[in-house]
C-alpha cells in the first residue's frame, strides 16, 4: 500500500510542472534543440544517481540533513517525482505537438494569425 502511495504522489508531484511544460514546449515548436535535449537527457538519468544526489542532500551533514528526511517515504517521493519528471514532459510534449499544428493550421484557415495561436 506504501508502495502505491509513494507511487502516485510522485507522480502527481511531477505532473504539475510537467504538463504545463510539455505544453509549452509543444507550443513553441519543441523548445529548439537546447529544450529538447536538456527534456531528452531527463530521460536518461540513472535512477541510482538521483538517489545518491538525494542522500546527499539529505544526510545528516547535508544541506537537508536537519529535517531528518532521510529513509522515509517523503524522501522517496521526491526522489521519484525527479525520475517521473522528464517522462510526463516528453510524454505530454509528444502527445500535443501534432494537436498544436493541427490547430495552427485551423486558426490561419479561418483567417487568424500567428500571435493568436500562441495566445490562446
């Protein structure tokens, strides 16, 4: 039950910035070629280095070490959110980039411009 707690917490966690940066990574064509590998090396992180980089952090002689995070399933959450992060993203970037042009292309058909696209 812990396990699906920690779980789904992370990934709430994770999706409230994600998706609004997936969107507008989608948007604005993908980011450019900086957003998209900085998205894309997100993908690739080893999960054993975050949880390094957490225990790091949250060690008694970290920079967190005072809140006594360590070993608990608060510490396990952020460091899951981390991992789910880049996937939320890239899933959402994915997903909405086709809906993007197809709206592109239905708002100049219908006589709009550019900047009403990306304002909405």
């Amino acid at each position: 039950m812990r396990s699906l707690w920690v779980a789904g917490l992370a990934t709430l966690l994770a999706a409230f910035p994600a998706v609004p940066l997936g969107l507008w990574l989608a948007l604005k064509g993908g980011g450019g070629i900086f957003g998209r590998i900085l998205l894309y090396a997100g993908l690739a992180l080893p999960s054993v280095v975050v949880g390094l980089f957490f225990y790091l952090l949250l060690s008694r002689s970290g920079p967190l070490g005072s809140l006594g995070l360590l070993y608990t399933p608060y510490a396990m959450v952020l460091a899951e959110a981390v991992l789910a992060f880049p996937l939320i993203a890239a899933f959402v970037l994915s997903g909405a980039r086709g809906r993007v042009e197809e709206v592109r292309l239905l708002v100049r058909s219908l006589g709009g411009k550019e900047v009403e696209v990306v304002e909405g």
